[in-house]
C-alpha cells in the first residue's frame, strides 16, 4: 500500500477527535458511523479535510447520534496525550503495513476490533511512541513483543 495515506490519515484522526468528544471507545464510534460513513469519510477526505475537523466531528455526531459516553483515556493518562492527529497517524501507519490498499476499510474496523487498539490507546504506556515496524510485527503476531 502506498504510504503517507492522507485519506486514512484523516479518517483515522477523526474516529480519534470524535472519541475524545464523545467519550466513547474507537470501536463504539465505528459501531455508530457504520461501514458506509467511514467508507465516505475515507473516500472524501480530501474534502472533509477543507472544514475544520471539529465541524466535520460534529456533522457526523449529529448524523447519527453518537451519545455521550463514559470512556476517557485522555484524562487518565499521567502523562503528556498525543494529540488526535498523533493518533491518526499510528494508526495510518499500522493499515498501511497490514494491510492492502483494497482491503483498508476492512483494516479500520479490524484494528479497532482488537485488543491491540486499545493498548495503543492507553497513553500510560509508550506503545503509541514505537517505530512503525515494531507496532505493525505486534500486530500481526497478535501480541506485544519482548
């Protein structure tokens, strides 16, 4: 797959500001956006991209209802958060090294369907921070390597 995907960099960065904001899992907010809206987030992102991110956010809350949640591992963190963007981008680097280009939107949902995600999540510890190639070879092997 290509790198530097900008169109899956921003879907993922939204999936991430949306959770902040709503306090819901990453996986919760796919549940709600459904396979179709982040297929259009991922396709238009260039043009989603030319709105500010959190009116973008709020146009997709308000489309389908996300609630307010309960989960916030921004403000149990003890240490400095990555920002929305910082995320996104892990994330973009792990589909593009696990997965093929015609399989990303597959490669979204799965990701934030394993347990992985939410380690990379929990900004108590430093996986978020490792190199590209570590994260993808955990990920494939399905556990954090020694």
């Amino acid at each position: 797959m290509e790198k530097n995907n900008s169109a899956l960099f921003y879907t993922y960065s939204l999936i991430e500001f949306l959770g902040r904001g709503t306090k819901n899992k990453r996986s919760d907010i796919l549940a709600y956006l459904g396979r179709e809206n982040v297929a259009r987030i991922y396709e238009y992102a260039d043009v989603f991209h030319c709105e500010p991110i959190a009116k973008v956010a709020d146009d997709f809350k308000q489309i389908v209802q996300i609630p307010m949640g309960t989960y916030d591992n921004v403000s149990a963190c003890q240490y400095d958060v990555p920002d929305y963007w910082d995320i996104g981008e892990v994330f973009e680097r792990l589909i593009e090294d696990s997965y093929e280009k015609d399989k990303v939107i597959d490669g979204i949902f799965e990701v934030y369907e394993f347990w992985f995600a939410e380690r990379i999540l929990n900004f108590n510890y430093d996986l978020f921070y490792q190199s590209r190639e570590y994260l993808a070879l955990c990920y494939q092997e399905g556990e954090i390597l020694v």
